[in-house]
C-alpha cells in the first residue's frame, strides 16, 4: 500500500492507497516543531484504527509547503516503515510543463493540484485550492502549467479582522442566512463569506477570459465545500484531489 503524505501550513492530510483505490485519509494539524517520533506514532494509532499495521505500507510518497518538515517526515518513512519516500520536488517526472518565468518558485502542492485536475478532468482547467492560502492555477488543453494567482486565505482574514480591530470578535465561519446582517456576528460573517465568494468569481472570470476553451473549475481544499455552495462558478469539488495526484506522480516515476 501506498501512504501519501501533502503537507500544508495549516494541517497535514494523509492518505492510504490500496492500488487505485484511496483507503483511508485523515488529518492533522501541522507542527513544524513537533518530532518524526510524533508524528510517527499518530500515523501508527491513525493505520490501526483503519485495521492497517505498518508492515502495510510499502511505499510512499509525499508533499510539502513547509521545508523543515520534509526531512521530519522522510525520517518517519525511513525509521518506521523502513522505505524511502518519493518527495515531489525539482526533477521529479510529472507530466507537467511549467510555463513560469521560474518554475521552482511554484509550489510543490500546486503541480500536484495540476496534475490531478488534468487527469481526472481534461483542460483546460482552473484548480482553486481554498486553504490557508487561496491558490488559482491554470492549466491549459494540453496540461501545461500556465500560472495563477495566490490570495490570503479566508480564516487568515478572519483572525486578521478579530486581531487588528477593538470591538470586533472572533467569530465562526459558516454559512450567512443572508447579506444584510443585523447583527455584528452576522455581518461579519457575510462580509466575510460574501467577500470570499465576489473574490473567487472575479479572479476566475479573469483566468477564464486569458484561456482558450470552456474551462472547468475544480476546488479542492478545508473550505472548499463552504464557498462552493455560495457560487455557481465552481464545476466540481475534490477533496482529495492533491493525495490522488501525488499517487499519479508516484506511478510515473516507479
């Protein structure tokens, strides 16, 4: 079986392949400090509460948008499962031409996220990623990586706006019942969730006018379903997009 790994700056999504076919998935919060001997013991209780030992695992292979952490969990794979990870990097074979003025400032998850959407969609396409950060990429009828654009994320902006102001609280992200709000909570999170969705919508209709085709819009995500919900422009929402795109990348450099 195969244990795939994206590693994000909010939370850590793990994923089990058995063949073609995604097992188990779970999450945590990423911890830049916290040891491999942590983490492995997590992924050893997470792999026994699906029924699965660590002599299951055979392979593995991993992506992350957090540096340190990389050699934390190459040491996971190494120490427990006693495999070496494939780790998406420069020099990894993906499929993937990246059409960028300097292609390894782009995200590993991002050309993970390309790949993905390409093979299970066709193009062209836009993969909205709506997490910590907002990612838009696009990518063309051919699969080439054409760029995108990149957007505080949504509870980024919340804590900004309970942090930055006096009177203002913390309040929790769920869906407006409508735009007015007649109270502060409420308000908020209209501006807020109305505010993300008008964002989305325009810098979509932005990449779709600069792309050939009808253009699909695939999210992927923490709050992709939320939004998605508010908008009629996004097509479809993945969830396990990126961990079904590390496992193609994986079969291609076996």
């Amino acid at each position: 079986m195969l244990l795939a790994i994206d590693i994000g700056n909010t939370n850590i999504t793990f994923g089990v392949f058995e063949g073609d076919k995604l097992r188990a998935t779970w999450r945590s919060a990423t911890g830049v400090h916290r040891t491999s001997d942590e983490y492995s013991s997590f992924i050893v209780n997470m792999l026994r509460y699906r029924n699965l030992e660590t002599k299951d695992i055979t392979d593995g292979v991993m992506c992350s948008v957090v540096p340190p952490l990389i050699t934390t969990f190459e040491e996971v794979f190494t120490n427990y499962f006693k495999i070496k990870a494939l780790v998406i990097e420069a020099g990894v074979k993906t499929g993937v031409r990246i059409c960028m003025d300097n292609p390894k400032e782009v995200g590993a998850d991002r050309v993970v996220n390309a790949v993905a959407a390409h093979n299970i969609y066709g193009g062209p396409c836009i993969v909205i990623d709506i997490g910590t950060a907002i990612t838009f990429d696009a990518v063309a009828q051919n699969g080439d990586y054409m760029g995108g654009a990149i957007s505080p994320g949504i509870a980024i902006a919340t804590d900004a706006l309970f942090t930055r102001t006096a009177a203002l609280p913390r309040v929790d992200l769920t869906h407006p019942k409508k735009a007015i709000g007649t109270n502060t909570v409420a308000a908020m999170q209209s501006g807020i969730v109305y505010g993300y969705v008008g964002l989305i919508e325009g810098i979509i209709a932005r990449i779709r006018s600069e792309m050939d085709g009808k253009v699909k819009v695939i999210a992927t995500g923490g709050y992709a379903k939320m939004l998605a919900d508010e908008t009629k422009i996004i097509d479809t929402v993945d969830l396990d997009l990126t961990l079904i795109g590390l496992k193609i990348i994986y079969n291609m450099n076996k």
